[in-house]
C-alpha cells in the first residue's frame, strides 16, 4: 500500500517557524532523544531512563506511556514514527524479561531512519541514580566533555563504532566555537575493559582547584548514574549508508583566501596576475602625466610662485 | 637546637613536597592521549591497569579520568582567548572527529526570478520601519497589518477621472484590480515553486518536458502491486532497501480461522456496533 505523504501547510508564523526548526541545516541542530517504555519494565530501568532524559535535558523527551509489541531489532517502524512526530534523532528504549533483563537499547537516526542500534543489559547491583549521588549536579544543556579509556575502543569496529555513537549520543551543541572557561561543568567517561568486556559509564562534576600557575588543579566528584553496561546485540548500518551520513556540506568549509598576505608590517599585501600586454597599443591618450604640455604648465606655476615670493 | 632546626626543616621540606604534589597539574602517561578540543572528547589509548582496576574498579576510575581530565585542561587552556564584557571565553578548534549527520545536507535552493534579478542589478534589500506616521489620523500606525496608517482600502469616497465612463462602479473596479493583482501574485508565486522544483510549466497550466522519474516508477509499481482483487496479498512485496522508510510497507492483513470460537466472534461483533453507537468518535 502506498502511503499518500501530504505536504503540511503550516497556518500560522509560529508554525512555520517550528517546521523550519525541522528542517535540513547547514549546522545542524542538538541530537534529541527520545526515551520510551516497553511492554514489560521494572523499577531499575524505570528510573535509569529518568536518569538518561535527566542527563540530555533539554534536548530530550519522554513518552510516559508504555508501548506494545515494539520489537526493535525485527521492526523499527514504529519508533522511527515516533521519533519523526517528536524530531528526536536518538531514542532510548527499556524493557525487562526473563530472557533478557535490565535491558536497554540506544539507537540514533539518520533522515529518521535507523542507522545504529545497541542493546546492552544493566548490571542492577552497581548501579547508582542521580539520586544517590546528593551534590550539585550540572546545568541542563551544558555540553559535557567526553572521555574514553580502553584499548577496545581503536580495535574492533563494534566498539569503534560504539565509540562514534557516545560521542553523537552525548554531544549536545554541534560545531560549538567558543566555549566559557567557566562553563566546563561535567564530564561523562567510558571505561571498557577487555577481558570482562564491561563498558562503565561514570558522570562526574569539574571542579578546579589553585594550582600555583595560570592552569588550575581538576578534581572530579562523581554525580551522575553509574552505569555497567555489556553489549548484547547490536545491528549497525552498513558501510555505504553510514558513509553517506558523514558528509559534510561544502557551505561550512572555510573558503582559502588567495594572492592576499600580511607582511610583518602589518600591510596586505596583494598579488595580481595580469596577462601579456602589448606595449605598443596601450592607450596613454587619456594618462594625463604624459602629456607633452605638462610641462609648460610646470613653468607657469613656478612662475607665479616667484611673483608671490618677490610681493611678500 | 641545630637537629631540632633540622628536624623541623625535614618536615616542612615534606609538607612542602606534599603541596606541590597535590597542586600539580602536571600528568605522566605511558602513551600520549589524543584530545580533540572541538568536541570536548579525549581518547586514552592507555592500557587498563587489570590489577588496580579489580582492586577498586571506581577508584581506579576516578583516579584515570582526573588525569585524562587535567591533560584536556591543560590543552584547553593553550588556546587563545577572548574577552566578551565579563566572561573569558576559549576559541575552540575545529573538531577533528567527523560525527554522522541527523540529517542528509540541505540542497541549495534555486534562485527566483526576482533574487536573480536583483542579484544581477545589485538591488539591496532596505529594512523598513515598522510604524509609518499617518497624516490624516496625526498618528503613528503600521506599515502593514491591522489598523495600518494611510489605509485606502475601503474609500468612503472616490473621485470619478474625467475621462471614465460615469456609469461605470469605481468601487467594483477597485476590488476586482486588487483580485487581479492578488492572482498575478499568486501565479508568480507557483511559477517560481514549479521552476524549483525542475517542473517547466506553460502559460496556461500545462505541463512541459515532464518526464517519469525512477521515484514515479517505483510509486506506480507499488500501485500496480496493491490494486488487485486480493489487494496485493499474495503477490511480492515492493523491495525496499534500508534507506528507505519501511512505514505503510509492511502491514499484512490478518484473517480470523473460520472455525475458531464463537464466543470469540460475538464479542467482536458486539464491540463493532457499540462503536457505531457511541456519540464519542474514535
């Protein structure tokens, strides 16, 4: 059956302005996420995907209701419908059984469609809410700094893969420019250990202590969740689809000035390239400094410049 | 009182040394990490420490992440800064790490008549104020909008032009010139959304040079492939490859068995016609 897509005709300004939010950009917008509840859940996973909606406020949104017969790695449909109405690119989704418990899948979205897909199951005895953690946590939509530790990492694809997912994940703000010294307030680690294959997540909060010299002393407090995550299955887009979502627009790229320097002066210098003239039909009937009577007309000038001198 | 002095010297010696230890800011590690300012993320390639980390797996963490952490601040703090009123703000590099799109990169949009008419003349587009001063009402009203200033367009009063018919409805005149107007505007409008989007459009509607793209065949098969008597039950699917959105594709219609429970069927039917009935739609 074919779908008949009707082009949406906004009414109103505010509208308009919200479908132009939505649309392509040459810089693009924050990553959402969409977190959502499956059929069967419990308390743990319950209050690890508040935990997850907490971390990426305010570019995230949570579907309270719980929602049946979604089976990801079968049939994605459904959530990338979700995620097109909400325009998230990332959706978080719980859910808990006998096979699989504590389980949560991370996906991101290309075009609203799924391009990367992680299941991972929870370790529920390490692991710590936001409220365990009683400290001043961070202001919401701040970017975190990103920290990944194992050798895993660099070596097979999955993980590598992995890798590229957290960074798109927890990113926030794309192509930042400047940032406030001030400003660097969490930082979200990942630790991935090569025997037991245990992906740690820790959050943790920045303080900077005097160090004597201009660079201060870190020292880090623990506020976020505390997650142990093994990887269950994933189903990654293939190397085409996944090349075609890192192109970049040619719009962005700085454009090289040419044939224009700085001497150490502090002039610009310019450099013109001029083809071959033909020095016997250049026009120099309009070039006044070549004309013969300019000289005559020097004479007179000095002229009258005596006269003056000899009155005074 | 010399090895008292001594003793005393040795002590401050230590606390001293304990001081510049725990100020430091300075980081040794077996490999070199790769940060990457753009998108505040460092990458240790360093291999996990098995023992401390079985010792005390957060310790060992915390103790890992605070100097990979004090190495991207010291990073950080090399690069030039500038001043905006109160906040010392840091010029951060382009990242070096290339991150998939949301998505796909915006096309460029086609120029109108009118961008490329005065792009080629150099016209610049002037900002106008937003309130205009009316003479008649010695206010400040709108440009445009509701309750503009020097609105003419319901006229108690029009004066007849000496060389107009008298019989003829300067009123009706007025408003069918502006519905012209209006619907030349319109016209222009769509003409200039045809021409984007590579439609080459007549005078009076028709369509030129329009040719089927492989998006209209894949369309029409999908058609043809549905609009059997089954429905397109038992025939093939339309193939979608993973780019493709898998929405409307995939539903099959489900039967009920004919010998199934006639409890079963009943309640069906009852649910069917308390819907009819309901006042409240669904």
């Amino acid at each position: 059956m074919v779908k008949l897509q009707r082009i949406q005709r906004p009414k109103t300004h505010r509208g308009k302005r919200a479908l132009k939010e939505r649309e392509p950009k040459l810089i693009e917008n924050a990553r959402s996420l969409l977190c959502i509840r499956g059929n069967k859940i419990n308390n743990i996973m319950k209050i690890l995907l508040k935990n997850l909606h907490l971390l990426k406020s305010p570019y995230s949104t949570m579907y309270q209701k719980k929602n049946l017969d979604i089976y990801p790695f079968d049939n994605t449909s459904k959530l990338e419908w979700y995620c097109q109405k909400s325009d998230c690119s990332l959706f978080a989704y719980i859910t808990h059984s006998k096979k699989r418990p504590n389980n949560l899948i991370l996906a991101r979205l290309h075009n609203n469609i799924v391009m990367d897909m992680f299941e991972f199951e929870l370790n529920n005895q390490t692991f710590r809410s936001l409220d365990d953690f009683k400290c001043i946590k961070f202001a919401p939509g701040n970017k975190p700094c990103l920290i990944f530790h194992g050798e895993l990492f660099d070596n097979e694809s999955e993980y590598k893969r992995l890798k590229c997912f957290f960074i798109d994940f927890f990113r926030g703000e794309t192509n930042m420019k400047e940032i406030d010294l001030n400003g660097l307030e969490h930082v979200i680690t990942f630790t991935l250990d090569i025997q037991t294959k245990l992906l740690s997540i820790r959050v943790f909060r920045i303080e900077f202590k005097k160090s004597g010299h201009r660079i201060p002393r870190i020292e880090l407090n623990e506020i976020g969740p505390r997650l142990d995550l093994i990887i269950r299955r994933t189903k990654l887009a293939s190397d085409d689809f996944y090349k075609k979502t890192l192109k970049q627009p040619t719009a962005i790229k700085e454009k090289k000035i040419k044939n224009v320097t700085t001497n150490e002066l502090g002039t610009k210098m310019g450099r013109i390239h001029m083809e071959k003239q033909d020095f016997n039909q250049l026009q120099t009937r309009k070039m006044k400094g070549l004309k013969r009577n300019l000289t005559i007309d020097n004479e007179q000038t000095q002229g009258k410049r005596k006269k003056i001198d000899s009155t005074n | 009182m010399n090895s008292n002095d001594l003793v005393k010297n040795i002590l401050k010696h230590d606390i001293d040394e304990q001081d510049r230890i725990l100020k430091s800011t300075e980081v040794i590690k077996p490999c070199p990490v790769d940060i990457d300012l753009g998108n505040l993320l460092v990458w240790d390639s360093n291999i996990i420490d098995q023992q401390a980390y079985k010792a005390n797996r957060d310790e060992y963490i915390k103790n890992t992440m605070r100097d990979n952490m004090q190495l991207f601040v010291n990073a950080l703090w090399q690069v030039p800064i500038e001043r905006h009123d109160n906040t010392i703000v840091a010029k951060l590099p382009e990242s070096k790490t290339i991150v998939p799109r949301e998505k796909p990169v915006p096309k460029p949009k086609p120029l109108t008549k009118w961008q490329k008419f005065a792009q080629s003349k150099g016209i610049v587009k002037q900002k106008k104020s937003k309130f205009v001063w009316d003479e008649t009402k010695k206010e400040w009203g709108r440009r445009f909008g509701y309750k503009k200033a020097n609105d003419d367009s319901k006229p108690w009063l029009i004066e007849v032009p000496t060389n107009a018919d008298p019989n003829e409805d300067q009123f009706a005149k007025r408003l069918s010139a502006k519905k012209e107007r209006v619907a030349k505007n319109e016209f222009q409008r769509l003409k200039n959304i045809a021409h984007a989007n590579k439609v080459n459009v007549r005078n009076d509607g028709a369509l030129i040079n329009k040719k089927s793209s492989a998006n209209d065949m894949k369309k029409a098969l999908a058609t043809a492939k549905y609009s059997d008597a089954s429905m397109g039950q038992f025939s093939e699917r339309a193939t979608v490859d993973e780019e493709r959105q898998t929405r409307g594709f995939s539903k099959r219609r489900k039967y009920e068995s004919n010998l199934g429970s006639l409890k079963n069927e009943k309640n069906k039917q009852l649910k069917i016609f308390d819907q009819m009935n309901s006042s409240t739609t669904k």
